[in-house]
C-alpha cells in the first residue's frame, strides 16, 4: 500500500522489507508523473499502470532488484544515469558488469530475461551529477554516487528536504561493490558525502526505508562493515591462500547460503574487490597463485 511521504511523494514498500530481489519505490505526482526503482510490490505497481498513465521510469543504477518491474510500463520514458545506460540498452552489457562468463553467464541471461523480464530499452534522458529534474512545480537534484555501481546516483528534493538513498540503504550487511565498475574507496567517499547532509528524510531501497533527521550514526556503522570484512581478509591472509580457500571463508556472507552458486558468485566478486584493494596499498602481495599479509601501512 502506498505511503504519503509528502505531499504529491508516496513510498511504495517492497516486499519482505525491501529485501533482495525486491527493493522500495518512490512514486511522485506532479505534472509528470515518475517511478523511482519500480521493484517494489509487484500488485500495486500492476494498480498504478492501470490507473494512471507514468510518463518516466528513473532508475538509480542498472541492478536487476530496481529495474524488475520497469516492464509494467513501456510507453514510459527510461531516465537513468549516463554511465550505467549502456547496461540498460544491451544485456551482454549487463553481464559485461557482473562480470559472468560461461555457463553461469547463459543461466544468468536467462533468469534476467524470464525471471526479471529484462528489456533492452532505450534511455531517453542519461542523468549526471547537479542535473534539475523538473516535473513541473516540484524538482529533483541528481546526486551522483559511485562505488556501489559506476553511474549510482541518489536523488534529491530540495523543496522537500527528502533524499532517495537507492542502494545506500544503511542495512547491517553492509555496502555491496562487486560489479566489473564497483569501487571500494569511491563507495565510502559517497555515503560520507551523503551523511554530511543533514535535517532530512531519507528513504532508502532495502530494509528500513525511512530515517530521519541525521544518518551518521547509521552511515558510520554502514561503512564499518567494509573494515571488518578487510580485517576478516588480512587475518586471514597470515597464511598463503588461494582465492578459491578465501571464497570458502564466506567473509562476505558469514554461512552456507542457497541457491550456493549464486553466493558463491557473489562472494567471489566481493572479495576479489578487496583483494584489489589491499594489493593497490601493499597490505599483502599475491606469490605462485597464492594471496599472503604482507604489512599494514603506516599511519
């Protein structure tokens, strides 16, 4: 069921909390009418397309858990950011970012295209930092965000003092970047930046969608989760390992999880983000296939 955020604003909560596959959307009624991140509840979003015509769907970045039900809508115009465009007009792109190669790379094209009704679609307007959105009397300032994708952007409504966090939802798992563009450093530079705004609502994608006032606190304990898997990887690494033992580690997920190929996969395209990351700054060195600690740096 929608929920008023603000005036001409309604939250539409995913279901199971906005959990992966699903995520929450924002419907906005002004003189356009837009759908943010449409993955929501898939019944009421069958409702908005029967009753009113959406003249664009915005989307925060390309993942499948934001743009699934974006089919509900064709005649309406795809809005989304310039680098995550290509991903969203070709689906080899797409896997191109995942990173899929193989059979999995096959499976996975046809899980996006039965399961998650993949279209290639042209993207009508390519979004990029400080654009204005005008829908007519309200606006919308794009954020840009990088690191969780390269093109992920959040959005702000400056008369409204809200801000669409999309994927920097403040969840206890933590931040995600293990797409072929993610980056580790730019994702902690995006949510400080979005917690040195203040006095605002907030809605983000997944989990508890609304916070108010404040995030530092929530952004702080968000990025710690970064810290403590690059703790978990380096205590680790006191011995060689190969990628294989450190995927079996399960840092990212904790436990055996199903389907397993798919936290396998996921696993493994973390945590070789991390491996990049500590081989950039010397904290450990990778000799005969194997990843070893070599020293922290200095302060």
């Amino acid at each position: 069921m929608p929920e008023k955020i603000r005036e001409q604003i309604y939250l539409l909560p995913g279901l199971n909390r906005g959990k992966y596959p699903y995520c929450h959307s924002l419907l906005v009624e002004d003189e356009l009418t837009v759908l943010i991140d449409p993955a929501s509840d898939p019944e009421e979003l069958k409702k908005i397309a029967a009753r009113k015509k959406v003249d664009a769907i915005i989307l925060s970045h390309y993942h499948e858990d934001h743009f699934w039900f974006s089919y509900l809508f064709p005649q309406a115009e795809l809005w989304t950011p310039e680098p995550d465009a290509p991903a969203l007009e070709s689906l080899d792109r797409l896997l191109d970012e995942y990173r899929m190669q193989g059979e999995r790379r096959e499976i996975w094209r046809k899980i996006l295209i039965e399961q998650y009704h993949y279209q290639a679609r042209p993207v009508s307007r390519r979004l990029k930092e400080g654009d204005r959105i005008s829908l007519g009397k309200m606006n919308i300032v794009v954020l840009h965000t990088p690191g969780h994708t390269p093109g992920h952007c959040c959005f702000h409504f400056p008369d409204q003092g809200l801000i669409y966090l999309a994927d920097i939802d403040l969840s206890r798992f933590g931040p995600w970047y293990g797409d072929r563009g993610s980056d580790i450093d730019q994702t902690i530079k995006s949510v400080k930046r979005m917690a040195g705004l203040i006095d605002q609502t907030w809605i983000a994608s997944h989990e508890q969608a609304v916070f108010e006032g404040n995030i530092e606190k929530e952004a702080q304990q968000y990025l710690s989760v970064i810290k403590q898997r690059e703790d978990q990887l380096c205590a680790l690494l006191k011995e060689p390992k190969t990628i294989e033992e450190i995927v079996a580690a399960r840092i990212i997920y904790k436990k055996p999880r199903e389907p397993k190929d798919f936290y396998e996969f996921g696993e493994w395209s973390m945590i070789t983000k991390h491996l990049e990351r500590l081989l950039k700054s010397g904290q450990i060195v990778r000799e005969s296939g194997k990843y070893l600690f070599a020293r922290s740096l200095s302060a």
